[in-house]
C-alpha cells in the first residue's frame, strides 16, 4: 500500500512538472510579429480582393490564399503561411474577379508585335533580347499564335524595366517581393509586361532568371490568369527551373490551347 502511495505521488509530480513546463508552440504557428501582420495584410489586399466588399476581412482573405496555394485552410497566420507571402512572385492578383480587364480577354488576331522600350543594365542587351524571344516561343510552339520584334513602329505588348513607379496602378516594391506584372491583352497599356529593375535578372539560376519571369508574364499578356498548380509556369511564386530545351507543362498547354487552340501541324 506504502509502495502504491508513492508511485501515486511521482505521478503526479511529473504530471505537475509537465503542466507547469509551458509548451513551445507548434513549428507550423511560430512567432507572428506585428511587421509580419501588416505585410500580410498587404499582400492580401493586392493578391485576394474579393468583388464583394462583406468577403474582405482579413480572415475570408486569408483562406482564400491558403486555399489557392493548396495549404491547410485555416483563416490563421501561420509561419508557413507568412513564408509563403514572402516569396518572390509576380505582382499579378491571384482572383480571376479582382482585375481590370473584364472577361476573358484574348487577342483578335494571332500574329502579334512586341517592342522593347527600354533595357535592363543587369544584362547584355543581346541576352536580354534573346531572353524575351525564347520567353514568347514558348507559347508559340503550342499555339497558332507567332511574335515578331519590331523598332519603333506601335507594337501590341511593349516590354519596359523600371523601379518603383512607373506611370501605371502598380509600383513596385524594391529588390524581392514582386518581381514583374503585365496585363492581359487589350488596347493601351493591354499586353505590355514591366520588370523591376531592382531585380538582379540573370540568365542562370543566380538573381532572377529573365525568361523563366518573362515566359511567366507573357502568359498574362496572351489572357492567362495564375495557376494553382505548383509545377506550372503560370504559379504565382517564382521558382528555378532548368532553361535548357524548357518545355511548357501540361496545365500551362491545356489552358493556353483553350483561349487560342492547337499549333497547326
């Protein structure tokens, strides 16, 4: 009896020890600065407006992006949530009904023009260039769809680098963060893509590569939204992969083909 008394009393002693002991929180909780709210409440305000104004609390916000990126849907600010919204992406929204363009804009025709207004200094001009053509090659070789750089003569999509603002709704933000937009086909500024030159563009895999971001901008300019397929190329975040011999993935195909149809064999 003495013997079960005792064993009794070092239970509850270690349950006493463990309860007093506060527990460390869960690696996917973490810390949550107040730096980390406000970035978040940003970026939910221009990647997850919704058209009905009652929907834009920053929780319905929050899972709809949640939600998007294929994460655990929980309305909560997590650390891999706050992860997620840190990195480098196209300044693109990510809701088909938080946009300027109404509908599902295409271009009339299939032979389209594009214009360099400017350069980057962070690369070669030749480099560059040739950046840019791979970029829309990869949308023609699935498309009927075909590119032809011009001089000064008007072009349908106009390609510009630029910090900060830059004469349109969408200044950017510095070195990271957003890296590129471009808008979906249409008159004046419809079609044209921008860079930020804060960027360090590259054509490896150091800085920023200039056409994996291109290809993926020039997808908005022929009418596509963002993708929740990770391993697409019209995901909103960037990530690296090999330019040798690249070849567009199946979600990317399957939607471009939809707006403009099949290469003619």
């Amino acid at each position: 009896m003495q013997k079960l008394q005792v064993k009794i009393l070092m239970l509850c002693a270690l349950c006493y020890g463990i309860l007093a002991v506060p527990m460390p929180p869960k690696e996917s909780e973490g810390v949550i600065t107040p730096e980390d709210r406000k970035h978040a409440e940003v970026y939910l305000k221009n990647f997850y407006t919704f058209a009905n104004k009652s929907r834009n609390t920053f929780e319905e916000r929050l899972r709809e992006m949640q939600r998007f990126f294929r994460m655990k849907v929980t309305g909560r600010l997590d650390t891999a949530t706050m992860t997620m919204m840190k990195a480098p992406r196209c300044g693109m929204p990510d809701m088909s009904e938080f946009r300027a363009v109404v509908g599902r804009p295409i271009w009339p025709k299939t032979s389209l023009t594009y214009r360099f207004v400017n350069f980057t200094s962070k690369l070669p001009q030749n480099v560059a260039t040739d950046a840019i053509k791979r970029a829309l090659n990869v949308w023609s070789q699935v498309t009927p769809l075909t590119f032809n750089q011009v001089g000064d003569d008007q072009a349908d999509i106009l390609i510009q680098f630029s910090r900060r603002s830059h004469n349109d709704a969408g200044p950017f933000d510095g070195p990271n963060g957003v890296l590129a937009h471009a808008y979906f086909p249409g008159p004046g500024i419809g079609g044209d893509a921008h860079f930020d030159e804060d960027e360090t563009w590259s054509n490896d895999k150091t800085g920023y590569n200039l056409f994996i971001v291109a290809a993926h901008e020039l997808g908005h300019s022929l009418g596509l939204e963002h993708s929740d397929v990770p391993s697409a190329l019209m995901f909103p975040a960037y990530h690296y992969v090999a330019t040798d011999n690249f070849r567009l993935p199946q979600d990317d195909i399957a939607r471009i083909q939809a707006l403009y149809g099949r290469r003619p064999s």
